[in-house]
C-alpha cells in the first residue's frame, strides 16, 4: 500500500484489474468519496495525490461543466478511460475502467450500487446524507469491487452484508421484549388470574 494515499490499492503484478477508480464527488469537483485500484503494471498516471486531483478537475470540467442542471447516466470515454458518469443534483458518481475493458461492466456495476445505495440513503441522495452513511456507503463498495475485480452484484447478499449489524440488532432486541414480554405476561396471569 502507498504510504502517502492509504486509499490507493496497489494490486500484484499478475493481478487483472477491470475497475481502475469508483468516485462520488460533489458538484464543486471535491470528494465525498474515492477509491484508486492500480496494478504494479499499469501507467502509474494516478499513483500520486496530485496526479488523482488534477484528473478529478479535468473529469468534472469536462462532465459537471456540460451537465448542469441535469440528473444524467451516461458513459464517457476520457483520458484513455471508459468512464460512467452519474450526474445527480449534489453527488455525482464516477466509475473508471480502462478504455479497452467492457462498458457493459460499468453498467452492471452501477446498477448495483444504485439500488443498494437508495436502500441506505432512503431516496435523499444528497452530501450530508452520504457523510452520514459513509461507513455503509464504504462496505457496500468494497463489496461490490475487491481490489479492483468485479465480486459481489448479488443485491439480496449485499442487503444483508450492508445491514447485518442492524438485522443483529434488531434481532436482539426484539428477543429480549419477547422474553420480558412473556416473563410480564406471567407476571399479570398471576396477579389477576387472566
């Protein structure tokens, strides 16, 4: 791992990344949250801070310049990348593979992401909801993408990966009102013979 970017991935050599970046940025071309997947053998062009920034600038002058005042999908070949864009109100999502990889991954990827991130923001996709729910929002794609390799679009297991300390939860106590319900149910037989 990169000492100075803890959240760039470097993958072994023999490794085959599909997913190059997942981005989510906000209209200003800041990140809300972001992820570089980089192979020992690719172009370094992204290995660095600066490199990432730079590239982050240049993608949302050319997408969120052109975009605005519209909520669009749409993939867009940039910088030797095959990029899917979704532009929303304040939260747009990029997700890069290299330009001779399949779009239709990107696609399906997205798909995924979508509904499972709905299923956590409740419909409100906006900067502070995200924020809110960024520990979810960051289970749910290193679910989805290890290491740059496709692995999970299965939304019934995401579901329950992304939401198991609440199933836990809710499980637990609903146990434990259980049990004080029948031990107070008893109670009351007791007492007044019903």
């Amino acid at each position: 791992m990169n000492s100075e970017n803890p959240i760039i991935k470097i993958i072994p050599s023999n490794a085959i990344c599909c997913i190059q970046f997942f981005l989510i940025l906000d209209n200003s071309g800041n990140r809300i949250y972001y992820k570089y997947y980089i192979n020992r053998n690719d172009n370094l062009e992204l290995n660095s801070f600066e490199n990432q920034k730079l590239f982050e600038k240049r993608l949302c002058e050319k997408v969120l310049k052109s975009n605005v005042d519209r909520v669009d999908l749409d993939i867009i070949n940039f910088e030797n990348y095959n990029i899917l864009c979704k532009v929303n109100r304040e939260v747009n999502v990029f997700i890069g593979i290299k330009e001779d990889n399949n779009e239709i991954l990107l696609q399906i990827i997205y798909d995924t992401f979508e509904i499972q991130l709905f299923n956590i923001v409740k419909d409100d996709l906006s900067r502070e909801k995200i924020f809110n729910y960024l520990d979810k929002l960051i289970v749910l794609i290193d679910e989805i993408i290890y290491g740059g390799l496709p692995m999970n679009i299965d939304n019934d297991s995401l579901t329950e990966r992304i939401f198991e300390d609440k199933v836990a939860y809710d499980k637990e106590y609903n146990d434990k009102n259980k049990d004080k319900e029948k031990k107070g149910g008893n109670f009351f037989k007791s007492l007044f013979g019903f």
